[in-house]
C-alpha cells in the first residue's frame, strides 16, 4: 500500500514538474508583436522626399531586377526576413494591395533580408504566405542604401511614379494604416 501511495505522490510531482516545464518552453516560443505608431509627421526619414537608391538584384528565379523597371508606378518597397513574424503577417496584406491596386498602376517588391537562407526556403515562405509579387534577394549594397543600421523589420518604403520615396515605415503596422500609404503612393504625381 506503502509503495502505491508513494507511486501516485511521485507520479504527481513529475506531471507538475513536466507542466511546469512545458508552459516555460510555451512562454519562451511565443513571438512578441508589437505594433508600429502611426507614423510621425515631425519624424524624418533621412531616404524620405529623395530618389529611391537604385539597385538590380536577383529574383527567385534568378532574373536580374532593377527599380528602374518600375519607373513609372507607384511602388511598395519592402524588406522583410523569413523569420520575421509581423513580415508574416503583413505580407498577405501586400499581396492583397498588390492584386486590388495593380489596375491602378501600383506594384509591390519584397526584398528579403535573408537571402543566406537560400532561394528554396525564401520560395518555400513565400508560397506558405499566397504571395505572387517579385522577391529579390538583398545584397549589402541594397541593405546599406536603404536600411542603413535599422535593426526593425519589415521596413516599408513608398515610391512615388517619379522615383522619390513619399514615405518610410518601419515595423508592423496595421492593415488600414498599410492602404492609407498605399492609396498615398498611388496618388501622388497622378
């Protein structure tokens, strides 16, 4: 009777120990979110109202793009990674844009911040997310002319039809806030 009572004791003190342990390693897996302010009129992007940095980078299937090729149309510039869960949430949301807003012109380009990964991960995140819009791999040159030290992602910049950068977003925002700039973008210089 001795060594049953002393069974179920220890069998109770190891389902709490493992409970314990599981709602520690639940904590330390969930993803911190936190929301982008509006933007900040008085705050400046040093990028914000100057020509967009050229770049030619390479596409998933390995074609070279440049922004020059969207010469023309309003344009969603974003960097984003795919370990990025506000990118995750908020690329849908793009690729809504992008498909709504194409009979106006407007276009959407992810460069992925993590091109290390390699293509087939990219590609792989990219499908898991619905997203049909160009992917382009970063290169240093890219991150330094737009990201400069930011350590936030996404980073979101909105290209007018002339090439200039209307405005600069960082972190995840919300999905009206994304259409207002959006609908910014597409109406500047039109």
């Amino acid at each position: 009777m001795i060594g049953g009572i002393s069974l179920v004791v220890w069998s109770g003190v190891q389902n709490l120990r493992h409970r314990r342990l599981a709602a520690q390693h639940s904590r330390e897996a969930q993803a911190v979110l936190v929301r982008a302010p509006e933007p900040d009129p008085t705050a400046s992007s040093p990028l914000r109202g100057k020509p967009a940095p050229d770049f030619t980078l390479v596409d998933l299937s390995g074609k070279k793009v440049s922004l020059k090729d969207f010469k023309g149309h309003p344009l969603l510039l974003n960097f984003w990674g795919t370990y990025c869960d506000p990118c995750k949430i908020e690329m849908p949301w793009l690729e809504e844009f992008h498909k709504k807003y194409a009979g106006e012109g407007f276009e959407v380009v992810g460069v992925t911040y993590d091109s290390e990964v390699g293509k087939d991960t990219i590609a792989k995140s990219t499908h898991q997310l619905g997203v049909t819009y160009p992917i382009l791999l970063s290169d240093s040159k890219a991150e330094k002319a737009y990201l400069s030290d930011s350590e936030v992602l996404p980073v979101s910049f909105y290209v007018d039809r002339t090439g200039k950068i209307i405005e600069v977003t960082a972190g995840l925002g919300g999905k009206d806030q994304l259409e207002a700039m959006v609908k910014k973008t597409i109406a500047a210089n039109n």
